[in-house]
C-alpha cells in the first residue's frame, strides 16, 4: 500500500480530450501509470498517476486546463473474492468514507491495483495494515 499523488485534469466533455492530454505527456517524457475518466456536462475529471508530476504539471499547464492534486491510497490486492470487500469493510469500521475508487487486474497476474480516494488518508492507511 502506497500514498500516491495523484493529479486530476479538468477537460471539456468532447471528443479527443484523452488523446490531447495523452499525447502532451507523452511528449514531455511523462508515462501514465493509472487512470480514471468519466464525462459530465461541462467539464470533465480526467484523474491521474505519473511518473513525473512536476513534468506532467507543466505538460498540462501548457494545455491551459484546470490542474489540482491530491493524495490518494494505490493498494495491491491478491486477485480473490471477497478481498475488495474487506478493504471496504475495514474503511466502514474505522468510519473513513470512500470518495471514489478505481481499479484494475492484468491479465495473467494474480494481483489487483486499487486506488481509493478517502476522506481520511492516515485513518485509512491505519485501518488497512497487514492487508
């Protein structure tokens, strides 16, 4: 389990706001490690994790998007049942709330990457340990 800065984007809902993001940090050297993005009316959360926030800081302020940046939760989770639910579970016992969260398994692994966001980061990180 890892504290990770995470950056989230605000883009207009129209086609090709992922690839004109995208590309602005490929070209600044910059690799994604993990994303999330949902369309809204207006603008649009584009969440997030690089290799090089200070790089891809200025990727994107050259793009004249909104920028903030938060601390978020990455767990690596064995890919079983029941393992998401005692996540949560641990989080609702401890009365952290979960603001969103996303995810992922690769095919072939046996592990699942989970990013949680949450209201309390050092209750949460409490709560988990010895996941």
């Amino acid at each position: 389990m890892a504290k990770v800065k995470q950056m989230t984007v605000w883009v207009q809902s129209t086609p090709g706001q992922l690839a004109r993001v995208s590309r602005a940090l490929a070209r600044a050297g910059v690799n994604i490690t993990a994303f999330s993005a949902s369309s809204t009316s207006g603008e649009s959360p584009l969440r997030l994790q690089v290799s090089s926030p200070a790089k891809a800081r200025k990727a994107l302020e050259a793009l004249n998007v909104r920028i903030s940046e938060e601390e978020v939760l990455r767990v690596t989770l064995p890919d079983k049942r029941g393992k998401l639910a005692e996540v949560s579970e641990r989080l609702g016992k401890a009365g952290i709330n979960v603001q969103y969260a996303y995810g992922t398994v690769a095919k072939g692994t046996k592990k699942a990457e989970v990013v949680l966001a949450v209201a309390d980061l050092a209750g949460a990180v409490k709560a988990l340990r010895g996941l």
